[in-house]
C-alpha cells in the first residue's frame, strides 16, 4: 500500500505565492509602520525628558498630567482625523468646545449666580451639551454636503459666530458651579487613573476598530480618496457629509465637558487656540489633510507626542508663547517630510524585494 507524502516547500505541488498576494501583504507591512512611524520619536522624547526633566517620569506625572491633560486633545484629534480622512475639516469644534458647556451651564445655574433663570435640573446638561455639538454640525454639514459651500469658509464662519454666542452668554465671565452631571468626570478616577484617560483610551480603541473593520470607516476613507468615484459606488456621500459633521460636533461637545470638569470650570475663552494643536497632532501623526490616508492609531500618537513635548516644556518653565514656536514648527516639519515622501524611500527596499522574489517565484 502506498503513503502519500506531504508536499515539500517548493515543489510543484506547492502552489507559488502570486505577485498580488506578496505586493498586498508588503503593502499591509508598510501601512502598519506608517501608523507606529512616531513610536521611536516618542522613545526619544522620553528619555530626553527623563534625562533633563527629573520629575517627568515620575507615575503621577505621566497618568495626572501627559495623558489626563492630552485626554481632551485626544478626543478632538480622533474626531478631527476622522472628518479629515474623510476629505473635510471642521474649524468650528474649537467653538463647541467652549460654548456647548457654557450654555449648559449658563441654563442650568441660578440668576443669582450669573445663569439664564430658567433653573433646568442637572440631568439636563449632557443633552444640552450634545445636542448643540450635533445642531452646529447638521448645520455645518447641510452647507457643505447639501449646497457644496467651501467648508473652510462656512466652518471658520461658525467658529467666529459661535464665539461670539459664547462671549454674549458668558459676558467674560467664568463659571465655577458646574452641574453634578458634569462636575463627577473630573473627580472620578477608577483604578486609580483618572476618568478621562479611561475615555481617551476607549475613544481611541473604538474609533480605530471601526474606521479598520467596519464598512462605514472604509467608505469614509473611500470618500476622502475619490468622492466622485465612491458615490459612483454607491456611498451615500451625502449623507456620509453630514453625519460626519454631525459626529465632530458631538464630540467636540463631550471634549468642552472633559476640559470644564478637569478645570473645575467654564471660562469665556475655553477652547482658544485649540484647533492649531489639533491639527499639529493629526498631521504629525500621519493624517493626510487630502483626505482618504492616515490612521487613527497614528492620530493618537500624535497627541501622546505632543503631550509628552508640552509637559516638558511646561516643566522646564519655557513661556508659552515658544511653545505655541514650537507646535508650528512640529507641523511645518511633518508636512515636509510628507511631501519628501521619507517614509515611501524607507519602504522603498522592501516593496523592490517583494517585486523580486515575486517575479523569481513566477
């Protein structure tokens, strides 16, 4: 009776990798070390700031300080990528950040202590800040999606306007009565780490999970490469625009609430100068301001790069005007290395060998 014999590696019974197979597992590779490219800057960093600054690597700084401050750019950076890999951005979520808590406040607090009078009760405050994020972003949305305005404009235009709601609620006052609803997130800290790290992280996680694995995330990324071409496709482009908008504003709101309760807080300013920082950490994290590349994984490695660069400035007592310098020189440094294409010439060799050993199999 015969045996039969397992197939050797290489024989004619092994069937030879296809050159499509081995150029889409090298591609794989290649966007894998795009998302983790700031991995070693970021090693770099740290043992900078461990060196020179003695207390930056101390637990209490990295959890109460790196990540629970970096915990609101976070938010806004994940949000921001997403609209931003889509072939859109939104100024205005610097706004909402300051004015969706604000009349939150501001409707829920006594007259007496600068409020509106009409005494709504605490539960109120999330729906409030929410639903405003959601109404400023159908808006933004409405114009660029439905009437085709320039979203630069119509976005920069609602950023002014609704600063000047903010300054007219507030009359450049700051209000210190935070509703319980909100005030609890700033004083809660499972495990001993503060909660609004614990929701930067399942931010991050969810966000990267759905723009990788579900269909929605691929259409929107379908969307920033070729609109007209994914609408051929059949993506409700649309609709994709305005709930885009829609989920920025939202988010944007729940960031303003995250800032308000780790400040204890709401001032007239909130959120000033913020969407600079947010476009700093999703450009240096690989986000294309083109639309339709960039990871959120890199995204977040942005904000934990910037974070780390901002606490040691901080702690090192350099004013902040240079380190306002210092965030746009990181940006005009990411966007040349994007436009010299550094990280294609590190692929370079390896995409040449797959080709090779693709065509020598063959």
């Amino acid at each position: 009776m015969s045996t039969a014999t397992p197939p050797i590696s290489g024989s004619a019974t092994t069937p030879a990798p296809s050159a499509g197979h081995t150029r889409r597992r090298w591609t794989a590779f290649g966007g894998s070390l795009r998302e983790l490219a700031l991995i070693p800057v970021i090693i770099v960093v740290a043992i900078a700031g461990t060196v020179f600054v003695p207390y930056f690597a101390s637990v209490d700084n990295v959890i109460n300080n790196i990540l629970s401050t970096s915990a609101v750019l976070g938010v806004m950076v994940i949000a921001q990528s997403i609209i931003l890999i889509s072939g859109y951005f939104d100024l205005s979520m610097q706004s909402v950040v300051g004015l969706a808590p604000m009349l939150a406040v501001w409707l829920i607090a006594p007259a007496a202590d600068g409020g509106s009078g009409a005494n709504l009760p605490s539960w109120a405050a999330p729906l409030i800040v929410l639903g405003l994020g959601a109404a400023v972003g159908l808006v933004n949305g409405f114009l660029v999606g439905k009437l085709r305005l320039n979203a630069f404009i119509v976005t920069l235009a609602m950023l002014i306007l609704l600063q000047g709601f903010t300054l007219g609620i507030s009359k450049g006052q700051t209000f210190s009565n935070l509703p319980e609803s909100m005030a609890f997130i700033g004083t809660t800290s499972p495990l001993g780490i503060p909660l609004d790290v614990w929701i930067l992280v399942i931010v991050v996680i969810v966000a990267a999970v759905f723009m990788r694995y579900v269909p929605t995330g691929r259409r929107i990324y379908a969307m920033g490469g070729n609109e007209k071409a994914a609408k051929a496709a059949g993506v409700r482009t649309l609709r994709m625009t305005v709930g885009l908008f829609v989920f920025g504003g939202v988010m944007a709101g729940f960031a303003g609430v995250l800032l308000s309760t780790r400040i204890a807080s709401v001032t007239a300013n909130q959120g000033e100068n913020l969407i600079f920082t947010v476009f700093a950490a999703a450009v240096i994290g690989g986000i294309s301001l083109d639309g339709g590349k960039g990871s959120i994984i890199g995204a977040a490695t942005g904000v934990l790069l910037l974070g780390m660069i901002n606490n040691i400035l901080v702690l090192s007592n350099v004013p902040s005007f240079w380190i306002d310098a210092t965030y746009g020189a990181i940006i005009l440094g990411a966007l040349l290395i994007g436009s010299a294409e550094v990280r294609n010439t590190v692929l370079a060799p390896f995409q040449k060998k797959s080709r090779s050993q693709a065509m020598t199999s063959s």
